[in-house]
C-alpha cells in the first residue's frame, strides 16, 4: 500500500497518518413525498445534499475539525430514487493532499419495505478543505489505504486531481489570453 505514514514539512510537526475504515461512514434516510420534484421520483439536489452531508462528516472525521467543501466534480445520477425508497449514502477519503482530501461517495437505494439488495444509484466524488477557526486552511493528516480497492481509488483521485489543476490552469490561461485581447468576461 502507499507508504505515507507521517508528513513532514520544515518547521512543523509530524501529522500521523489514518487509515481508510477511521473515517469511512454511511448516512441512511427514507425518501418521502417532501423529497420529490415534478416528475414524482427525488430531486437531484435531494441526493446532492446527503451527498455533501456524508462527505463532510468523513473530512471532518478524517482532519480532526472543520472541513468545507471545495467543489463537487463527477456527480452521476445512475438510476431514480423513489418515494419509500431508503437510501444509503457511504462515503471515505480516497486521497489527501496538504490542506485539502478527496471523499468518493457511493449512493446506494432499497425499498424500505423488501428484503431486497440495494442497487447503486449514484455516485460523485468531492474534494474539501480543512480549516481553522478563522477559515484558513490547515493541514491534514496523510490518508493511509487499507486494500487493494482503497490503492485503486487513492490512485484513481491522484488522476482526478492531476486533471482538476490542468483544467483549472488551461482556464485561467485562456481568461488571460482574452483579457490581453481586450475582451471582457
């Protein structure tokens, strides 16, 4: 697995890794009529939020504090939530970086009433920062992967964020570019 027990910068103290399972959490809520949109199934941002929910708690959980979301990227809607369904949100640190982690969130439906297997419904990925109580970052412990799964997914958020800077920058390049033109945004 990845070896990042500890991080050391210059001049601060080493922060001890956590594994995977010390975070890791699952927020279950039965849909109800309250929860639906114009076509009868649930809302999306129904979803979203026990999504952002689940999330939290795990980079809280995991960097010891406060943690904001940051943003929210692949969030993919599989199959309609329902009324009566019950809902499983799981959620864990896939990757951490100095300040900010990766939380991959599964979201899981059964009927409330059946003995059923729960079926995947959705899933999203989303990337938070820890903060002090001034809102300022601040560092967060090394996530330390458990399984051959939790491996995968630590490098699978690696990718994700290699492609979240490139995106970022090729963005800003291009925002420089046209201001240099004379255009405005």
């Amino acid at each position: 697995m990845t070896d990042q027990a500890t991080v050391t910068q210059p001049g601060t103290p080493e922060i001890p890794g956590k594994p995977t399972s010390a975070s890791r959490t699952t927020l279950s809520h039965i849909m109800t009529q309250a929860d639906t949109n114009l076509l009868g199934t649930v809302h999306g941002g129904v979803i979203m939020k026990l999504v952002d929910d689940a999330a939290g708690a795990v980079a809280g959980r995991h960097s010891g504090g406060p943690a904001v979301t940051a943003s929210m990227d692949e969030m993919a809607f599989l199959e309609p939530v329902r009324v009566g369904d019950l809902v499983h949100v799981k959620a864990q640190v896939n990757w951490t970086g100095r300040t900010s982690m990766e939380v991959g969130v599964r979201v899981l439906a059964e009927r409330w009433n059946e003995s059923t297997p729960a079926t995947q419904v959705g899933s999203a990925y989303l990337v938070f920062a820890a903060v002090d109580a001034d809102g300022k970052p601040r560092r967060v412990p090394p996530v330390l992967p458990e399984t051959e799964r939790d491996e995968r997914r630590y490098q699978e958020a690696q990718i994700r964020r290699t492609h979240r800077l490139a995106r970022r920058r090729a963005i800003m390049e291009l925002r420089a570019k046209r201001a240099a033109e004379g255009f405005e945004d």
